[in-house]
C-alpha cells in the first residue's frame, strides 16, 4: 500500500503517454464524437421507420374509465394506436420490474402516478403522432393521492395497489441488518448520543440523451432488433424474452452510443416495451424518443429517504455505534435497480470508514403516487443514501464534542492492519489505508491556513465553511453466490480474439455510457499481452456480438468486466507461451514475459513477439502437441468479492448573508480506487461525480405539490448545475489495490457522487455555525439556507 | 412550403412544414445527426448550430427561419482530415465523456475563440453557461477551450514568422 501525490499542475504536452497498458492515453472513442459522427439511438433511421409517441397520465392516482381512441385512428398519417385494454389482449399490459414487482406497460384499470403511460400512438413522423395524442379522449375518475410519504401507511389511507392480490396497504417491504440489542446496548451506556432526522430528496439522473429505442421485427425470420438506450443490453435481452415470450436467440439488442446513463438507463420502461409492440403491429420499424418532460417525470428516480441517523459515543470520540431508522418512498411500483437479496441496495455500509462496536438500521418501503424507479443516479445502489447519512451524523457528533470533524474522523477510522474489515452489518471491506488519503485531502486543502481564516472572516461576520466527507464504497456486483438480477447471477463474459497478424478484438459484455470503456479496456488487454491499445479493437453494446453479462451500472465495470478482460489476456498469453516455447525450442519453464514478448531465460537475443506468435498460431506448420490453431480465449469471470475504494472530500464555500446564496468556492476530491489504467478517464469521472454532487447538495430536488404534480418536470424547474455553479476541481489521490482483482482495480465511476454532497451540506452547516445551525436538508437552495439562517429550517418533503 | 439555406457549406432546398424545428430539420432532413436534441426549453444547449455565424439552440428555431440564412453544424468544423483546434483542445483535454452535448459545446466555444482568441477561464465559464455537461464538471471542457486558444496562438505567431 502506497500513498502517492499526484501533480496538481496539468501541463499540455503529457496528455498523450501512448502506454502500452496503463496510463494517461488519448480516447479511442473521441474522433468520432468530435466529428458528429456518433450515432445515438435518435441518429438510428430505417427505412419505413413510423415514430411512436405516448400518451400520458395527467392525474397521480385516477380510475381509467374509458379510453376512446377513434378520432386518433382516424387522423392523417397515423398507423396504429394501443391502449392498455388492446395490450392486455397480447398479455403484455404489465411487466416484471427488476425487483420482482410489476409495472403496468399501459395502465388498464388506474393511473398511479403524473406522466404514467395510457396509450401509444404510432404515426409517419415525430409531429403527427404527438398530434394524434391530443384526439385520444381519456375520461378519469379522479382518486385522492398518496403523496406525503409520512402517510402513506396512515389508516384510511387511499390504496395505491390494489392490482396486488390481498393487498390492504401502501407498504411495500420492511428491512433490516445489525444487531438491534447489541446496538441497543452500547446506546445505552454511551456518553453521548446525538439523533438527527435527515432527508435524501428525490433526484433525477437526467442524463443529457433522454431515453429511446427503435425497435425493428422482422416477422418472416421471427427475429426482433432494438437499438435502445441501456445500460445492460444483455439483461435486457433476456427480460424481454421473458415478458414478450420472444425465444432470446431471436432477439438482438443493441445500444449504441450513449448519451449519459447515470443508472437512468438501467431499467426496462414501457417505453421500450411499446416501440416492440408497435413494431410488431404495424410491421414496420418504430421509433419511440421521449422527451425531456417524459424523461423527468416517468423514468427512475433516485434517493427518497427519510432518515433518522443516531450515533453513541465517549465524550473523548470514539465512535461505538451508529443506528439509524429509514421511510423509503419507492413510488407507484417497485423498481429498484438493485441485487434481489438487498432490496435496499448496498444501504448496509452506513457503518461508513469507522471501527465501530455496533450498528443497526431498520428500514420501511412504501408505495405512493409518484414514479417508481430507485435508480442508481451513480449512487452504487443505494451507498449515496448510507455515506450522506454515516457523514452528516459524524459531522454532528463533532459539533456535539466540539471537536474538530477531520479530527474525529482521523481517530475513529478503520486501521490498515484491520483489512480485510468485516463490518458490523457483514460487509467485508477487502482494503484500505484511509488516513494518508484523508491527510493529502487536508494537505492539499492548506486545512489549518483554512480553518484560520474561517475564525477570521467569522469574527468580521463572514459566512466561510468548510465540510469534510470521507467514504467507502462497496462497488463490483457482485459474487453470484448472494447476488443477482431477477435470478441473472452477476457475472460479466468476455473473449479476445488475436488475428494473424497480432491485432486484436476484445468483445465486453458491459456497455459505456461515457466512461471510455473503448479506450480503458484496450488498455486492461494492451497490459496483459503487450499489444498496443491501437492495435485492440473494443466490441460491446451489441448481444449478437458479445458474451453475456449484466452491464454497467454501479461502477461495477472495472471492479468485473475488467477482471474479465485482464484474465481472458492471461488466457491467450498462457497459449501464447507454449506455442513460443516451440518456436524457441525450449521449455516452457524457460521462458519469461517481457511485455510484449517471450524471451528464454538469461538469453535476452532469442525471443518473439505476441505478434509473430499470433501469426505462428494462425500460420503454415505443426503447433506443439495437445494445442489448436488460433489464439483466442475466453472467460466468465464471478468475482470473489466487492472492491472497495474509498475518498477523503474537502469543500470551502462561502455564504452571502445577505441573499442566502452559497458559492462552492474550492472543492479537493483525493481518491483511492486501487490500481489506475487512466489517470485523465478517473480524473474525468470524479469530475463528473463531483458536479452532480454540487447538483444534489444545492440545487436538484424532484418535487410534488399536494395533487402529485411533479414540480421538476423541466430543465426549466429541475436545475442542474451549469460552469457557472461549479468551481476548478482539485484532485489528488492514493493507490490501495484491491487484493482479490486481478489488476488490483477497484470502481471509481460513482464515488465522487457518493462522497460529493456531505462535504458540500458539511461546509453549508459549518457556514452557519454562527447562527446556530446543526443540519439543514439538502437541496440548499438559497430560501432554504435563509429559512436555516433564521431557525426555521424544515425538511423539503 | 420551401425552404433554402446554406447548410456547412452548401445549398440546400427542401419541401416542409411550415411549425418544423431546425434541429429536425437538420437531423430528419438532412440526415446532420451531430447536432442532438435534450431538452424542450432552450436549456440544455446540446441543439447549438451557427446561424450566420452565432451561436443558436436550433430547439428554438423554425426551419423556415433559417431561410435564406448560413447554418453551420459541427459536421462543418472540420477541415478534411484535419480536426479544428477546438476539436483537438476536446479530444486533448478530455473535454467529452459521452459525447452527446460536445457537438453544441464546441460550436459554442469556437464562436467564444472567434471572437475572443485568449478568453480567461472565467469569460470560457460564461460562455458555456446556457448550455449542460452531465459528465465532464466542466474544469476539462474550459482546459479544452485554453488548449485551442494557445495552439492557435502560436500556430499563428509561426504563420507569421514565415510571412
């Protein structure tokens, strides 16, 4: 375990390094891109191809009376309208969720919640079936919404689910880890306790693409072709096989360019089911593109949790346990993206970075009047919600103690000599050295020069605070023996071909949405066997042409697909060396990699290359006895375990008293994800994360009025930060490698989301110190930190 | 009704709606799916094209509107093989994640360096600002917009010596 300083300073000249393996290397995908040559699932045109547009649910809760559809039908250059009723016919009207729930397709019998799909419209171009919508005539018994999440399992409560067989009530499932006694009694003789109720608001990934397919079937071959934007096209293509009873070898799904998932596109929406459907009815290929609304108020959400975080500890600081009590709003159905046995994601490492005693959460998931979903929104399913709450109640204790919080931290932290750590809630955390990653953070910082001049702009009357997080994640999904989707096991395929002439092909079964897998995988192979990454060809996104596997999301990645890939190079480089071993005439045991070659022991002048390898493989002449032609492998690679990176975050604002506005004036992010492939694509991952955190802390905040009106339904009202919001990101960081993955990566897509809003909601309070303020809820927007400032600080839902 | 434009270059006439947005005019029609479309508010600014030389949201603009007007897209950039400074400064700096708002980034900061050859960061943060990166956090993208105006600058310092 080391701990290395990155440069801060950027220079022009090193952007490009060329490594042969790791290392800071120019994208592969870039030239494309730059050019306008992507091609996006929108850029997909067939010949034919009709446009299909959705009609959609005005009401939150409402008994669909009737549905006349006849004006529509009638209306120029349309070809097809469905409703529910027509697509109960086909037994396609509902569809399994990924957590076992169901979701309706088109609803039949209610509406449950604003923006629920009712009918489809398919037409010869975009403008008429958004036409045609408005002749669809809907008649709706309107019924009183669940909204308030508090109420939901209020007696005399409307009943959301009554599709469900026996059901009575909005609840949707109870949860719990720990040990409630033991936690129980250490609460119980602890010095100090301190309680806050904290709310995670619902936010929307909003990637920049919104959501789409283009389905194509193909009624003489039987087989179906969809381009749609997902984020696991493998996955997808057995669901659909399973809810359309389509065999799966004849369906093809491919997901093109990606514009942005962030979890948004990991789900299966009607949507997608629709295009199919259209496709099917009218023989033709459909287009089905939503726009931004539809994307905002009817695709996966992320966050909605009302906590109560409780910590114990000695009145010196140490922290002994934490317990905290959590109300999941999960909305109309339960689509949580999420491994089946952890139906609140990975929400069990609230115990955070810390050695504690105990720890216990109880948890309640309810039903109400909004979208389901449950998404990541790069959250690593559910680690956003259990890192704000470990971060923001540690923050308090320090208040309480009146310590300072890098302080408690520092002392309560997990040791180096403790890994692999097995916490309280039966995580293993597989590695970690966390203070020298926390004391670059605080180096970079200058924290004691910041914290000076804290004490003296507060004695001028100056808002400055500074908010300190520190975080582990659990990312990699996961080992198959406790962890899969609908019963798929979380593995990921991966096969690498070499040609003749020592060019390569490596085909993943995860998906990039932006995250550069076509330059990082190139360069996970280019390690391994020594070929250059231009030289290696990265196919994905495409299930005719890939292995199986579950797809990216929860920056699982690198943590299992890129497993595969440095395993399956292993592979062909282990066939590589005995057939070398004939080509140099020697043993096996007598040669050595030097990347790149093979050479024979102590006689650096007889080697070959893996490219004249390759060609022997493929060439004229008998191969060593027992081996066949070729030089290619492949893999399905389970990992043993989840990796664990970790971070030490450091944010500075600043507050105008007199407009309540706060300004991210620097912000220090030093990372831990193990081995690094490319420093410039983790640099632009943090980044990224560390922007959306900005988003959530201070702006972001999918809101209902009391009508389950979606008050974020625009990017005129959900705001995301723009270059204006966010400041110069400084970044640093240590290497502690995973000890169980073959090149020693752990994930980094998602950490800075994870760790970015406690230090942001950290410095907020830490601002407001002055005027007394121990917690205020996330989005800070400037009415709610003046609300804070004047001690009417309320929780947002 | 009739439509004609010049679009990166060239003439262009179509037959049209009279309500068609530019946006899918130029991705529909013409088939210049560089330009993408994500939002319906003027927001997001992923839809940015030239309309004589400034910068729009083609999301807010009829067809019909660019008559007789010069569009360019970012198909246009480039010159040939060779990339635009600005497209180099994306690709150097790691100013694109996904790919999908660096079409309208680009025609945006070109306009910027057109008008502006050494902008500082700040003046690089307001130009951008009506437009939305969900990858990058932007510190890459105004490395980018610096990379091309250094590299211009001293491409033309070298044309100059050689003058």
């Amino acid at each position: 375990m080391t701990a290395v300083q990155e440069p801060r300073t950027s220079t022009f000249d090193d952007n490009d390094q060329k490594p042969v393996g790791f290392g800071r290397m120019l994208r592969k995908e870039d030239p494309r891109l730059l050019r306008g040559r992507g091609r996006f699932t929108d850029d997909v045109q067939l010949p034919g191809m009709l446009h299909l547009a959705i009609l959609r649910s005005p009401f939150a809760h409402a008994r669909v009376v009737s549905v006349d559809t006849s004006a529509a039908e009638a209306a120029p250059g349309i070809r097809a309208v469905v409703t529910g009723a027509k697509l109960a016919e086909l037994g396609l009207a509902w569809m399994p969720t990924l957590s076992n729930d169901v979701q309706a397709v088109l609803a039949t019998d209610k509406v449950r919640f604003q923006g629920q799909e009712v009918a489809f419209v398919v037409a010869d171009d975009r403008y008429s079936a958004r036409d045609a919508l408005e002749l669809i005539d809907v008649e709706y018994e309107v019924l009183d919404p669940v909204i308030d999440v508090r109420q939901a399992l209020a007696p005399g409560a409307p009943l959301i689910r009554d599709d469900l067989d026996g059901k009575t009530d909005n609840h949707c499932f109870d949860w719990e880890t720990g040990d409630a006694d033991a936690t129980a009694a250490v609460f119980a003789r602890a010095d100090v306790v301190v309680q806050q109720d904290i709310v995670y608001p619902r936010v929307h990934p909003a990637p920049m693409e919104t959501c789409g397919a283009v389905a194509d079937f193909d009624a003489v071959e039987g087989k179906l072709k969809l381009w749609s934007t997902t984020q696991a096209p493998h996955a997808h293509r057995t669901l659909y096989a399973i809810v359309a009873g389509l065999p799966e070898h004849k369906i093809q799904v491919i997901a093109p360019d990606i514009g942005g998932g962030f979890g948004n596109k990991v789900p299966i929406y009607p949507g997608y089911v629709c295009a199919i459907v259209g496709s099917i009815v009218t023989g033709k290929p459909v287009k089905w593109m939503e726009d931004r609304s539809e994307n905002l108020i009817s695709t996966g959400f992320a966050r909605d949790y009302i906590m109560r975080g409780e910590i114990a500890a000695t009145r010196d600081g140490k922290i002994l346990a934490i317990r905290t009590n959590v109300l999941a709003d999960h909305g109309a159905f339960n689509g949580t993206a999420a491994p089946v046995k952890y139906p609140a994601g990975f929400f069990g490492v609230f115990t955070g970075s810390y050695d504690l005693e105990a720890a216990y959460c109880s948890m309640t998931a309810v039903y109400t009047n909004k979208a389901p979903g449950g998404v990541a929104y790069a959250c690593s399913f559910r680690i956003t919600e259990a890192v704000y709450l470990v971060e923001r109640i540690v923050d308090c204790l320090a208040a309480e103690l009146e310590m300072d919080p890098a302080e408690l931290r520092l002392k309560n932290f997990i040791q180096p000599d403790q890994f692999p750590y097995e916490t309280k809630t039966g995580w293993v955390y597989d590695s970690g050295n966390y203070e020298p990653t926390m004391r670059q953070a605080m180096d970079i910082a200058g924290y004691a020069q910041l914290r000076a001049e804290q004490a003296e702009k507060r004695s001028r009357g100056e808002l400055m605070g500074i908010g300190i997080s520190f975080f582990t994640e659990a990312v990699g999904a996961g080992p198959r023996k406790n962890m899969d989707i609908l019963g798929l096991g979380m593995a990921d395929g991966c096969e690498l071909r070499v040609h003749p002439t020592g060019k390569a092909v490596v085909r993943l079964s995860v998906k990039t949405q932006g995250q550069g897998h076509e330059t990082t995988f190139a360069q996970i192979v280019a390690e391994e066997i020594g070929i250059p990454p231009a030289d290696i060809e990265v196919v994905h996104g495409d299930t005719d042409q890939t292995p199986f596997g579950l797809g990216t999301y929860g920056s699982r990645s690198t943590p299992v697909s890129g497993a595969a890939a440095a395993l399956v190079a292993r592979k062909v480089r282990d066939k590589a060396q005995i057939i070398a071993s004939a080509m140099l005439e020697v043993t096996v045991a007598d040669l050595e990699w030097v990347k790149g070659s093979f050479q024979v022991k102590g006689d650096p002048g007889k080697s070959v290359t893996i490219q004249q390898i390759a060609m022997r493989a493929h060439g004229a002449g008998d191969l060593p006895e027992g081996i066949e032609g070729g030089l290619e492998a492949q893999i399905c690679y389970n990992p043993s375990n989840l990796t664990y990176p970790h971070g030490a975050y450091i944010c500075v604002v600043d507050i105008d008293p007199g407009t309540a506005q706060v300004k991210v004036r620097r912000f220090i992010a030093v990372d831990d994800c193990g081995t690094r492939i490319n420093p410039m694509i983790i640099e632009g991952q943090v980044h990224g994360g560390l922007t959306d955190g900005v988003g959530m802390a201070l702006m972001e905040m999918i809101a209902f009025d009391e009508d389950g009106n979606c008050l974020g339904a625009s990017l005129m009202d959900y705001l995301i930060p723009t270059a204006l919001e966010v400041p110069d990101w400084e970044t640093g960081y240590t290497v502690t490698p995973s000890p169980h993955h073959p090149i020693g990566a752990k994930g980094v897509g998602e950490s800075a989301t994870v760790g970015s809003p406690p230090a942001i909601v950290n410095a907020v309070v830490d601002a407001l110190k002055p005027y007394g303020v121990r917690h205020a809820d996330m989005p800070l927007t400037p009415s709610r930190v003046w609300d804070a400032m004047r001690g009417r600080a309320t929780p947002p839902i | 009704m009739q439509v004609t434009m010049i679009v990166n270059d060239a003439e262009v006439t179509r037959e049209i709606e009279g309500r068609l947005l530019l946006v899918h005019f130029l991705r529909d029609v013409l088939g210049l799916t560089g330009t993408h479309w994500g939002c319906d508010t003027s927001n997001c600014g992923t839809c940015v094209v030239w309309l004589d030389g400034e910068p729009v949201k083609s999301c807010t603009v009829l067809a019909a509107m660019a008559g007789g007007h010069e569009v360019r897209t970012v198909e246009g950039l480039a010159k040939g093989a060779e990339l635009d400074p600005i497209q180099e400064g994306f690709m150097q700096c790691h100013g694109l994640q996904c790919g999908f708002c660096t079409p309208g980034m680009m025609m945006t900061c070109r306009a910027l360096l057109d008008k502006n050859p050494d902008p500082t960061d700040a003046e690089i943060r307001e130009a951008i600002s009506g437009q939305i990166c969900r990858c990058t956090g932007y510190s890459t993208i105004v490395r980018s917009v610096r990379w091309a105006s250094v590299h211009e600058a001293a491409a033309a310092q070298t044309e100059g010596a050689q003058a």
